[in-house]
C-alpha cells in the first residue's frame, strides 16, 4: 500500500494531509474513504452493507448512480502516522480518465440525520443558508475543467462558499463549455445535460426511484 495517495482530481471534501485524513487512492481502481469516529462511521458501512446486498435495489440505480461497495481496510494514514484508520473501499469512478471534468455538487434541502440535536441542526441550517442549498436544493462543493491543450480551470474553497444562484448556473454553464479561459459556450451541454443519458434524464430517473423507495432514508451528510 505505499502508493497510497491524495486523489489528483479531488475538487471538494478534506484533502488528506499530515492534520487531517482524507480518501486515497493507489491505482489499482479503488477508491479509499476515511471512516467518519462513532456512530456517523458505523451508519454509513451499515448502509453500504445493506444497499449492496438488498434485493430490492434494482441493479440499474446500484450500478449506475452508485460506486461499488468493497468492504472496508485499515489503512495508514499521514495524519495518523502508527495508528491504520478503517476507510471504506469503493469503485474509484475516475479510474482510466486521463483527464476528467469533475463536479462535485451535494443533492438535498435538508442536510442533517434524524434525530439530530438541535444545536446541530441548528449549525447546518445555518451553513446551507450561507449556500445555494436552501434556495435551489443542491450547492457547488467543487469544480474541475479541463480544456483545450490540458489548460485547467477549478474553483477555490473561498470561491465556492461564495456561490449564490447566479455564480452557480455560471459555473453549470462554464462545466460545459469548450473554451479554457472566461468565455462561455456551452457547446457541450446537449451532450453532457441533455438527451437520454444525459444528467437531467439521469437526475429523474433517480428522483423517481427516490419517491417510490421507502428503504433508505437519504440526505446530505456533512464531515
């Protein structure tokens, strides 16, 4: 496991790095993702445990809409340098891409578990206000683009926490461009949006499964 390393295409979530534990990756198309202390860890092995095994799930939305479930290993980490942390083993999506566009946009209005205290509740709600979760029911986290001759454009942390409605269809608008400085094309986005597997066709084919399923309760779980 010595090629262990920080995903080259991460464009939200923690980077791993000497303070802080992160996902891996080493190659061999697996993905490595750091479990979260306690019971939020315990909760999301349990759910991969069971959505990978249920006979319920039909296999297009596992297969299409969900990485590959591996089981989970110890692995070391640069944060915790003596001391293996279980991280989840998953299909790594961006195996084989040379150089992938990659967005990483968190789906949901409501962004805390069940149950929740109301201190924490009341720290999300105040967080997804800051963001466009409230308004439009998903935020930006992260943005990739790689255009013509390998240029590559990516949003910075402050950039994204600045995101309002209008910075957000931008950016949507830019993710499908062809151009690699400001201008904005979108010649891109009948292929990658449009059409019938396209985002906007997938997006409903999972919302519609979403409605009808009454297995699983979804929603955006914050680190």
């Amino acid at each position: 496991m010595s090629d262990l390393h920080p995903p080259e295409h991460q464009v939200a979530g923690h980077r791993a790095s000497a303070s802080k534990l992160g996902p891996l990756i080493d190659g061999s198309g697996l993905f490595y993702k750091p479990l979260q202390a306690g019971d939020r860890g315990e909760h999301e092995v349990a759910f991969y445990e069971a959505f990978s095994a249920h006979a319920a799930v039909p296999a297009r939305i596992r297969d299409t809409f969900f990485p590959r479930f591996h089981g989970t290993r110890l692995l070391p980490t640069e944060a915790q340098p003596g001391e293996p942390h279980p991280h989840l083993v998953l299909d790594d999506l961006l195996a084989g891409f040379e150089a992938p566009c990659v967005t990483d946009i968190k789906i949901g209005a409501i962004t805390w578990p069940p149950s929740s205290p109301e201190p924490y509740i009341a720290k999300c709600l105040a967080k997804d206000r800051g963001t466009t979760s409230v308004l439009l029911g998903f935020r930006v986290s992260g943005v990739r683009v790689v255009g013509p001759e390998g240029a590559v454009w990516r949003t910075e942390r402050p950039e994204v926490k600045a995101m309002d409605t209008v910075v957000v269809r931008r950016v949507l608008r830019r993710y499908v461009s062809s151009v690699a400085d400001e201008g904005i094309d979108c010649v891109l986005a009948a292929v990658v949006y449009g059409g019938k597997g396209g985002v906007l066709s997938q997006l409903r084919e999972l919302k519609a499964w979403f409605e009808e399923q009454t297995l699983f309760h979804f929603y955006l779980d914050l680190i």
